[in-house]
C-alpha cells in the first residue's frame, strides 16, 4: 500500500490496527528490542519519552532504593512519574517466521490462567489481575502508517522498574506499589559503586545468590508467579560464582536476565567483555531471554553484541545519553531530537539541573571549548533555550505533538550550528 500524499496525519493513521502489548520477556523473546538501561537520575520521564521517539522499546526507571520507596511517600513523589504516553509504539519485525502465531494483542492483566497467577505447586486462590498494569488510553503513533515489511506487527513498548533492595520484604512492597504503573521489575545485582555495596545492595548481591532467590520469589509470591521480575548483573571475576547466580535466579523464575559485561572492581573505560556475557547467556541455558550491556555507541556495536553474545536484546546507557537517537541509525544527535527534548522536558517539567545535564551530553560532540564552558556555566531552563535558539535550534517551531516518532526513522541529519 503506498501513501497518499494528500492525506492528513489524522487520515493516514486513521487505520492502524490496534498495538499488541507484551510483558517484558515476551517482547525480548519474540523480536529484537533495544533497550535504555537505569540510568542513575537520568532515565526520568522525559528522557525515557524521548528515547521511546527514536526505536528504543524498552525503557527503564533510574535504580530506586526499595526501602526509602515503599516507606516514604516523598521518596514515591521524588523517583518516579509517568505518563499513558511515554511508551512508544513501533512496527518490529518477529525472528520467528510469520506461519508462527502473531502475539496477542492483550495485556497480561487480561489473562485469566491459574498458572499465570501462583506458583505451579502454590493451591491457593489465584491473585487477583488488577495488579498487573492495565494499559490506559494513549496517543502514540508508529513512524509511519504503513508496515515497513510485510511480516512487521505493531507493539507497544515497555516500561520496566529497577530497584535496589538488602532485603525480601522491602521489594515487595516497592512492586506492589509501582506495579499499576509499569510492565515489570527489574532487581540492581550490579551497581558497582562503594556506597551501594556498604548498604548490601548492587554488586553485594553478586555473591549473594540465595538472597536473590528469596527477593524475587519474594516478590512473585506478593504479586502473582507470572507478574515480571528480572536481574540485572555484572561478571563476577570467578565465573564460577556468575554460574551459582544465575542457574540459582533461574529456580526463582526470572523472565530474563540482564549482563553488563564488566565485573565490580573495572572502571567504564575498560572495553566490555563480550565472552564474559556469552558465558552468563550459556549458563541461562535458553530458559530465559538474554539482554546485554556494556560500550554500545552505535548500531554497528549492537549488531556485534548480538552476534558474539547470543543475547536477543541490547542495552544502552551512555551511547543514549550522548545520542538518544543512536538506535534509530542517527550517527550523533540530530536537531529535530534535541527540539523535541526541550519540548518534553518543558512539558513534563523537568528540573534543571537534570534538563541542563542531558543538554550537555547530548551537544558535547557539537561543542568548541569555549561553547562547552559558557553553556556549563548557565544557571536556568530560559536562559539554556534561548542560548540554543540563538544558535538555531528550532525550539517551539513547526510543533508536531510530543509523541511525534515520525522522524524515528529517516537518515541521518547531523546537527549543524548556524554560521
């Protein structure tokens, strides 16, 4: 079907077919997804949202302390918002043939199966489903009305929670109170900095795989057997230890694993190590979809990673900072990109000291010296826009909608400066 260039937007999307919503594992299982990871004060609403524009399926929380969360009703307010439409929808191609069943276009809050609710041995009452997100009403649209390719089916994105927890308890009652708001948790076994690992959370779980066990069976006994629950981990130096791990996460029912590949002690200017995630991704045994991340800077990365590691999703954390349209085949951060975070971020209303902060590493490669102190020393959101705008970015201009993904897809368009 070609497109009727005479069209409007609203004719043109008029007919799409009704975006099928998957759990987490389903999505990675089932295509190729790319993936945000938590990104420590960074991955917050607007960022997500902007990131969900440019091919990024799954997006993640920044690492939320599970204690302070569900103990601290200004911890709640402090570390998480979001919005019906922060999840984006995209035409993805299955790595099944497509004779195989298409995916069901129902939430799993729609599922009335026993087995999706409790523990296979578990004979009592099923929970109930209202404690699995229940999609709302949104206004997202894919990059183009029409399907790519012939097999491309329409998915809504993901939205995953990361928490940090010592104990079992405090986990629950963290995803019994996000759980209406996202598609799963997602449990930090990899933080590596001093701090965490003093309070026994991040990289202390690594050798603590018994008490991984208990927080994710902990949780799945609080919210069903089926609701999603993953780790994320590092390597550890013996990789022996990354084996007890995961085959112990596994007995625990995981729906997937997430392998940074750097052990706790390296720093992020060591390469990754791509043997030590194909090693973690073995000792998963196919019983659980794989995700890797470490040094992912541009697509050419991903397509390695996927090939040396097995793995089926990538994850990124600074290649996105720095070009939140890296997945979308953009080789730095392209103009109409930047325009649209201003927008989200004067939207949403991002602080900013956070909005400053994506700015930078997002323009960095754009910068001069002398650019790069003058925009770090600006002190408020009006005084950056109008800095930006005077260089000609287009800010408020020529407006679509903030969740306009129409460009997610086109060739790159370098960010030129205005002579």
């Amino acid at each position: 079907m070609t497109a009727d260039h005479d069209a409007t937007d609203a004719q043109l999307f008029a007919d799409l077919p009704e975006a099928s919503v998957l759990s987490p594992s389903e999505l990675i299982r089932t295509y190729h997804p790319n993936i945000l990871a938590p990104l420590v004060r960074c991955s917050k609403l607007p960022f997500r949202h902007l990131t969900s524009l440019y091919e990024t399926h799954i997006t993640h929380t920044p690492m939320m302390l599970a204690e302070e969360f569900s103990r601290a009703q200004v911890a709640r307010i402090s570390d998480f918002s979001t919005s019906s439409d922060e999840r984006g929808v995209f035409w993805m191609e299955p790595k099944s043939s497509p004779s195989s069943s298409s995916p069901s276009s129902s939430s799993p809050a729609s599922s009335s199966s026993n087995e999706r609710d409790r523990h296979p041995e578990d004979d009592r009452p099923p929970l109930a489903s209202s404690r699995y997100y229940d999609p709302p009403p949104h206004r997202r649209l894919p990059p183009t009305p029409t399907p790519p390719t012939e097999h491309s089916q329409l998915i809504r994105g993901c939205l995953i929670a990361q928490y940090a927890s010592p104990n079992p308890a405090s986990l629950a009652d963290a995803a019994e109170l996000i759980s209406p708001y996202v598609d799963g948790l997602d449990l930090n076994c990899g933080c590596p900095q001093r701090w965490a690992y003093n309070e026994g959370i991040g990289c202390a779980l690594l050798r603590k795989p018994e008490l991984v066990r208990d927080m994710v069976r902990c949780v799945k006994d609080r919210m069903g057997w089926d609701w999603p629950v993953s780790i994320k981990i590092r390597v550890d130096p013996d990789l022996k230890l990354t084996d007890q791990l995961v085959r112990t996460a596994l007995q625990a029912n995981i729906s997937h694993l997430t392998i940074h590949g750097r052990t706790r002690h390296q720093p992020s200017t060591d390469p990754v190590s791509l043997a030590g995630i194909k090693f973690a991704v073995d000792c998963a045994r196919g019983e659980v979809p794989c995700v890797a991340n470490g040094d992912l800077w541009e697509l050419e990365d991903a397509r390695r990673m996927r090939e040396e590691t097995g793995v089926q999703g990538v994850m990124a954390a600074r290649g996105l900072l720095a070009n939140p349209a890296l997945f979308a085949g953009y080789p730095t951060t392209p103009s109409h990109c930047i325009t649209q975070f201003i927008d989200l971020s004067l939207d949403y209303g991002f602080v900013f000291p956070l909005f400053h902060r994506h700015l930078a590493y997002m323009l960095e490669s754009h910068f001069t010296r002398s650019e790069k102190v003058w925009f770090n020393s600006m002190t408020s959101t009006v005084g950056a826009v109008d800095w930006l705008k005077s260089r000609g970015v287009a800010v408020g201009s020529d407006r679509g909608t903030i969740w306009d993904a129409r460009r997610g897809r086109n060739e790159a368009d370098q960010y030129q400066w205005r002579v």
